[in-house]
C-alpha cells in the first residue's frame, strides 16, 4: 500500500477515535455496561447473615462451623467477547449521504469498540463477502482496537454475493465460548435468519442492518443506470415514471418487512443504522431497549 494511503488511514483512525472516546462518553456510558449481560454468576465472598439476606444464600458448611449464620455473595462475571461481522461486500460502497455504508459501519463498529474497552472486554473482528475475508481473534487493550479500525478503513470491498450463513458458521467454529456478535451488513443477500438464529443459540447475536434512503424510494431524475454491485447485473430505469418509481418502493417495503418479521420470528435483536441519521442517538436508544428488557 503506498504511503500515502497509509497516512490517510492513520489520520482516518485518529478521528475516528477522537470522535468515538467522545459519543462513547457524552452517550453511551454505562448504556452497553446495562445492555449485555456477562457470562454468568461467580463466587466473591462468605459474609455473616444479616436481616433481608436469602435464606437460600447461607452456606450452611461454614454456618456448621463457626456456629454463626454465614451467607454467600455472587457477582456478575462481567468479562465479555465482542466480535464484529462486518460486511465488506461492494453493496456497501453505496451512500447517498456524506458516508457509505460500509464508512457508516466502520464509525459504529469503532464506536462499540471503545464501549468495549471502556469495559475491560476483548474485541475481535470477522471480515466476510462471499466467505471469511479476514478474522483477527479478540482480544484487550486499545492497540488491538486501533488496529482493528485501521483494518477496516483499509479493506478493499469484494465483488461477490454476501454469505452472512458461512460467516456465521465461521464463528461458530473458532468462537467457543458465549459472544456478543454485531453482524453488520445491508442484508440484501440470501435470507439468512435461520442462521442467525442457530448463532444466536450460542451467542448473543445483534443483527445490524445497514440503510441508506435511496435504497428504498426513487428521484425524478429521468433514465437512469443501476448496476448491482455484487453481481454486476445492469437495469435501466425510467424515473420519470410514477409506477416504477411506486414499484420500486413496494419492492423495497416488501424486502425490508420480510427482513424485520423473519428476525422478529427468529428472537433475533435487529437494529437497523441508517447513512441519513446521527447513529448514536440509535445505539443509546437500542442499549436502553436491551437495559429494560433484562430488568
């Protein structure tokens, strides 16, 4: 990679940072501490009985001994594994915004990973297309997580049809303890939320789905030219039209609502991150959602 390209990324990485330490603090503390639960309960200490406590707590072995009542006190293991499945297909090269998607993802996908950090958690990365492009194991420290952000400001976008289900079997295999998954993909391949329900079995799978507005509604802006990324097949459209461009919004409704029932169906959290809106706010209001339901 010639140098140049390199100090970009680095003062790439630098904003990046800057600008999520800042949400991470200003938005979203203590919001992912509340939202992801670790991975169990582990011993802390033996302490004498007081009124209120649980008759079930007491440890009777030690009661037996010192002829005083004594209880046990659990805490949460707090310790947790964040891995991002990013979606590096050429689909994500699309913006109608200030970002692309996968631009768009790259800042989400920094901004959980300092939530992690902040927390003490390890973070790991898969980059997938059409199969695995690239994984680097998790791990702690902000190093690793600069790293990892530098790694996705450099990927090179794939030409193939998204294959989330082989990137989760991935996962499968190489993850063996619980995980909290972000998979981050526009979802406009092969359905896969039988996948994702089989993963989320194992770990705690968050589905993110990565829009942009021009995606689902048309301009007036006569002939146009549309290429499919992925598989290069071309279409043209006249947008002049009112039918195609109302067709082309029922056909984007109609995507979109089999993607929400299917994950909804499945017990698969959906989160959706839009190119057009701040996607802080989002992820406060989504990590207030995860707070209430575990309470």
């Amino acid at each position: 990679m010639p140098q140049r390209e390199i100090a970009e990324i680095l003062k790439e990485v630098r904003r990046i940072q800057i600008t999520a330490s800042r949400q991470v603090n200003d938005f979203l503390a203590g919001g992912y501490l509340s939202a992801f639960k670790g991975r169990g309960m582990v011993f802390e200490e033996v302490r004498e009985y007081v009124p209120g406590d649980e008759i079930r707590s007491i440890d009777w072995n030690v009661t037996a001994r010192t002829g005083h009542p004594y209880v046990k006190r659990f805490c949460e293991e707090r310790e947790l594994t964040v891995l991002l499945a990013v979606d590096i297909s050429a689909s994500g090269m699309f913006g109608s915004h200030s970002r692309s998607m996968l631009e768009t993802a790259a800042h989400v996908a920094a901004v959980l990973m300092f939530s992690a950090l902040k927390n003490n958690d390890k973070v790991g990365l898969v980059l997938f297309a059409d199969g695995v492009r690239r994984y680097v194991p998790p791990r702690k420290g902000r190093s690793n997580v600069l790293r990892l952000i530098r790694d996705l400001l450099a990927v090179e976008p794939v030409r193939e049809v998204t294959d989330i289900g082989a990137a989760l079997e991935f996962i499968r295999r190489v993850q063996r303890r619980r995980a909290v998954v972000f998979v981050m993909s526009d979802f406009l391949g092969p359905e896969c939320s039988r996948a994702l329900a089989i993963a989320n079995l194992r770990h705690d799978v968050i589905a993110m789905n990565l829009a942009d507005p021009r995606e689902e509604t048309l301009p007036d802006v006569g002939f146009i030219v549309l290429e499919d990324a992925e598989t290069g097949e071309v279409r043209e459209l006249d947008t002049r039209s009112r039918a195609v461009r109302r067709l082309f919004e029922q056909i984007a409704a109609r995507r979109r609502f089999a993607l929400e029932t299917g994950m909804r169906r499945m017990g698969v959290d959906r989160l959706e991150i839009r190119t057009d809106r701040p996607y802080a706010q989002t992820l406060q209001a989504f990590f207030r959602m995860r707070e209430r339901r575990f309470r």
